[in-house]
C-alpha cells in the first residue's frame, strides 16, 4: 500500500516520479496552488495534515521548531547524499511493513511520528 506523500521544494523531482512509478501518491509543493515554492514549514505541514500526507523532507525544521501534532506525519531525509532510486527505495520499503495511519518512532529515537530516513 503506497503513501501519500507531501514532497517539500528540497525533494528531487527524480525522487518524486520514482515514488509514483512505485505507486505512491506524491503531491510536490510547488505544484500546490496555496503552497508554492517558499512556502513556510507551518503551512506545509498544515496542508500535509489536511489533506492527510506525509511530508518528505530534507529540513529538520519539522521536528525541532513545531508539535507533532501540527503534521500527519514527517519522513526526514537526513542523508542528503542518498540518490533519488535510494530514497524512493527506503520510502517504499518503509510503506511494505508501516501502514500510513500507524504511529511510529524512528530507530533513531525521535519523539513522535517522526521516521528518520538514511
């Protein structure tokens, strides 16, 4: 079962055409109309709640300046050295044994609904 996925502007367009050839439903920021390119952490994560996405990203600012509570759920790429076939690949691998709706902790011990990715 694929995810939904709210890309951020710091997310590879590579990246985001694999996820969807691995049938994940990705929605890319610069191609939401309140949204934009520039737009603020608060009001991505609020879209990303609303219209029950994960935000992929690469900026921590989503688990060190705002509540859990503000998102349906973050996947942080820390490893900004991961090629876009190596992050949709750890993505999709992650949809195979976590279901969306599910709460989890990263292995890295983030607080909340955090995953941390590479």
């Amino acid at each position: 079962m694929g995810y939904r996925i709210l890309a951020d502007e710091n997310v590879e367009q590579a990246t985001i055409n694999y996820l969807r050839k691995l049938d994940h439903d990705v929605e890319w920021i610069g191609d939401v109309k309140k949204l934009g390119l520039g737009a603020d952490d608060k009001s991505i994560a609020a879209h990303g709640r609303e219209t029950d996405r994960l935000v992929l990203t690469q900026d921590d600012d989503f688990f060190t300046r705002m509540a859990v509570e503000d998102t349906a759920g973050i996947l942080f790429q820390s490893d900004q050295t991961l090629s876009a076939r190596e992050v949709g690949a750890i993505v999709h691998e992650l949809s195979e044994y976590v279901d969306q709706s599910d709460e989890w902790v990263s292995p890295g011990t983030l607080p909340g609904e955090f995953l941390l990715i590479g």
